[in-house]
C-alpha cells in the first residue's frame, strides 16, 4: 500500500480526526491532508512525527504490499 492510504486508514482506525493528529504530532492540518490525498510526500522527520502521534511504529506506514 501507499503511504497516504495507510496514514489514511490507520488514523481512521484509532479514530484520531485530523486536528487531533496535527495537535499531537506539530503537522499542520493541510499538510496532513495534502500526504493523505496524495499531493505531498511526508520528509522522514514528519513521518517519524506522524507515527509517534498515532502510537504506532514508522514501519506501519511504509508497509509494501504487492
């Protein structure tokens, strides 16, 4: 799977709304937003941010599924 999609799925999973998200992880809304519509690829740092705010390791969002 894609990156947006995962980030996507798992927020919706833990049911963390995105100013949630934002508010724990110093990513802005529209960021957020822009990774999961696939119109920004997240830096390593904002994925390290992401993953720490969902309590998940950053390996969950990167998972390669063929």
């Amino acid at each position: 799977m894609q990156i947006e999609i995962l980030l996507k799925q798992i927020r919706q999973e833990k049911k963390v709304t995105l100013t949630k998200l934002s508010d724990r992880s110093g990513v802005s809304v529209s960021h957020i937003s822009d990774i999961e519509n696939n119109y920004k690829m997240p830096s390593l740092l904002v994925s390290v941010k992401l993953a720490k705010a969902l309590d998940i390791e950053i390996t969950e969002l990167y998972k390669v599924t063929w």
